[in-house]
C-alpha cells in the first residue's frame, strides 16, 4: 500500500497565491493513480476562517472514505481559544485523524499540542526553517507524535534541514516527510541517521506532481520492508494511535503566539529579520 501522507484540498479566500486560493484534486487524482498511491491525507488550502476550510475538506473525505483520510488545519493565533472545539468536530464529526498547522499562520501553541494530546492525534507542522521549536515541543510533549514536512524547510535551507536531521535522530516522536526535499543527499542522511521509521511520504500536493515525489522513495533503494514503513507503514502506525474518546477538556493555554505576516509566500525561507522580530517574546 503506498498513502501520500501531505496534500491540500478545497478553497482558499486569500487570492494572494495558490496556497490560499485553490488546492484542486483532478489532476492529482489521475497522478497519484498512474503513480500506484492508494490513499492520501487531505489537509485545507490557506483560509481565513479554518472552520470553513475543515467542513470543505470532510465532504471530499465523505466522498470517498476508502480514498482520503483527513486532518483539520488549525491557525493557533486567529483560533485561540476554539482550538480543541475546531479539533473536537473534525474528529468526532468528520472523523479526522490528525491536525495540520503553518508557521506561515503562526507558531505552533500549547493549546493546539493540548488538543492533539488529548484525541492522541498526530501534528503535521511545518516549521518554515525554525527547527528550533522542534526541539521544545518534542521535550514538553514527549507522547505527542508531530510530522516535520520538507525535512523542515520547504524552501531548501539546507542549514535548517541539517540541524532538523539531528533532531529527528534524537526524538522518538519527531518525523518527517519527504515532500519537496530536493537534497536529495539529505534525505538519504535523514535515513541513516534516524532510521526509516521516522519517514513518510509526502507530496505536497496538488501543487506538486505526486509520481515526481514518489520516484524519489524508490531511488534510495532501500530493502522492501523499509521501503514499505516509508509509503505507508508508518503513518498507518501513527494513525492507529488515535484516541476519539469522550473526556473532560484539558486546560487551555490561550498565550497569544506572534503570528507572521498574514500575506506572502509560505514556501518563502523566513529571513534572518523575520526570527528577530517575530521570536522575541511580548
């Protein structure tokens, strides 16, 4: 079985670029099929408003259950305070199975790690190059299992990428995608050093052509075993750990993340003045 662990779905309303104005699916679909992909994760395109962007994607989910798996996009500053009920309906309601957060949104919080502790749902983050938060998420929330797409930099920040690889080596709960990796040198030190049970296959579709992110996996010609964890094995393991239980609420922290600019390019690196002013604490 081979699952494509990153895609987007469905509508934006930023216009601003075609990450928040349209994630459509034909051509991915028809891809993936000539590719042998069996199922995919669905993640919203860019939104404003992440309850609108969820509710689009669970009706593709709908669609085609025994295609789609789905995981509800979170924006932790504009969300604050409504985050465990956004992650509650995409589980109980859509039965979603994971949460997906952009640091181009904002930083990652301790509400949306509260929320994922609390359903054992796994976190796609993508940290845009800031590999450090890595480290203090993985030590604050040891069994809470995050995916770090792009081997932490989309945007081919090779420095990042090599400082996320120790990470990834280090965190038995830390993991990666191989989605828009194009180091390819590095993703083959991501296996060695971490092992290949830290690796999912990711495209990033439907902006990237999922065969081209796909031959990849099989050009590191690894045994069929490890290959198979890679395309499937281990996000199956990770999605088996979801827990949709009905249980009291845990405690919120609604500390206010520094968000980002809301407008540009979330594939952009975050330049040097970008850390500076948007790390520094209030």
């Amino acid at each position: 079985m081979i699952i494509d662990s990153h895609c987007h779905a469905g509508k934006g309303d930023g216009l601003t670029g075609p990450w928040d104005t349209n994630a459509p699916l034909a051509k991915y679909m028809v891809r993936a099929a000539r590719a042998g992909i069996d199922r995919t994760v669905l993640f919203p395109a860019f939104h404003s408003d992440y309850a609108v962007a969820n509710r689009e994607v669970a009706r593709i989910v709908a669609s085609r259950r025994d295609r789609f798996y789905g995981f509800a996009f979170v924006n932790p500053v504009r969300d604050r305070g409504r985050v465990l009920s956004l992650v509650t309906e995409a589980v109980r309601r859509y039965g979603f199975l994971g949460i997906k957060v952009h640091r181009h949104d904002a930083r990652i919080t301790r509400e949306v790690c509260d929320a994922a502790q609390h359903y054992s749902l796994p976190i796609n983050y993508d940290v845009m190059g800031e590999v450090s938060v890595v480290e203090l998420r993985a030590e604050a929330y040891p069994n809470l299992n995050c995916s770090i797409p792009h081997l932490g930099s989309f945007a081919d920040d090779w420095s990042a990428q090599i400082a996320f690889i120790a990470s990834l080596a280090r965190h038995p709960n830390i993991h990666t995608d191989t989605s828009g990796v194009r180091r390819f040198g590095l993703l083959e030190d991501a296996i060695q050093r971490a092992g290949p049970h830290k690796i999912l296959f990711g495209s990033d579709g439907p902006w990237l052509n999922p065969e081209v992110e796909l031959a990849k996996v099989y050009a590191l010609r690894l045994s069929s075993a490890d290959q198979q964890r890679i395309l499937s094995g281990n996000l199956l393991l990770l999605l088996s750990k979801v827990h949709p239980r009905s249980a009291t609420s845990p405690a919120v922290d609604t500390e206010l993340a520094p968000p980002l600019p809301s407008r540009g390019d979330p594939w952009r690196p975050l330049r040097p003045w970008d850390m500076f002013r948007w790390s520094s604490p209030r």
